[in-house]
C-alpha cells in the first residue's frame, strides 16, 4: 500500500486526482500504521502512539495534496498532540478495580478521542469514495 502510494504521489503532477488521492492515502495511513495503533500502546504507551501520529502529520509530504488537505492535516496533527498531552494527563487506575476515575481531564479525553475517531472515520470514507470515482 506505501509503494502504491509513492507510485500515485509520483504521478501527482501530471494527474491532480491522483496526487490527492495519494495524499489522502498518506492521511488515513497514519493512525493505521502498526507501530503506531493506540491499541498497540496499552496504558502508559498511548501519549508515545499520539505523539508519533501528531509527528507524523506535521512532516507529511504534502505533494498533490488539495487546499482542503493541506488544512486538514495540520488540525491532525494538533488533535492528535492534544490527545497525547490529555492521555499523559489521566490518573491512574483506582489498584482495587483498574477502573480511571473520573475527572476533567479524562472527559476532555474521551471527547478528543471521539473527534479523532471521527475525523479518522471521515478521511477514510472520503478515501474509498476517490479511489471508487477513480475506477469508474
């Protein structure tokens, strides 16, 4: 999938739709990434997953990315360093139960974690819409 999105960011300058289409690949590519996946980083891993995607999103190659893109990714990156800070952030869990209690910073938390999940869920059907008018 990275190859076919160097072969798609390569051809961005002749094929604007592929150019976007490879930037929006690169985009739904890094919380994707295993090394990264917030389910690969249990308890005191998840700020270092956040933080690697916010990294991420601040050096992506913007070749063949839209005007929409290139404002969307910065916000990425942003949303996901704030979900790395508010994750280092949560208490700790109760020894008795493993349960977090519940506190400002865990509702901040959760709601950026939601906004992430939806912002994900988004660039990702914006993906497969593309890539399915590129077929027709």
């Amino acid at each position: 999938m990275v190859a076919a999105a160097l072969i798609l960011g390569a051809c961005s300058t002749k094929d604007p739709v592929a150019g976007e289409i490879a930037c929006q690949r690169r985009m739904v590519e890094i919380p994707a990434a295993p090394d990264v996946s917030p389910q690969a980083h249990p308890g005191p891993g998840l700020p270092a997953a956040f933080e690697t995607m916010s990294r991420r999103y601040a050096a992506i190659d913007l070749d063949g990315c839209t005007e929409d893109q290139r404002t969307r990714i910065p916000d990425m990156a942003r949303l996901t360093h704030e979900i790395a800070r508010l994750a280092g952030r949560l208490p700790r869990p109760g020894a008795a139960d493993q349960t977090v209690p519940v506190s400002p910073i865990s509702v901040q938390f959760v709601a950026a974690l939601k906004e992430f999940e939806k912002r994900r869920q988004t660039m990702q059907r914006d993906l497969d819409q593309m890539e399915a008018v590129r077929l027709r």
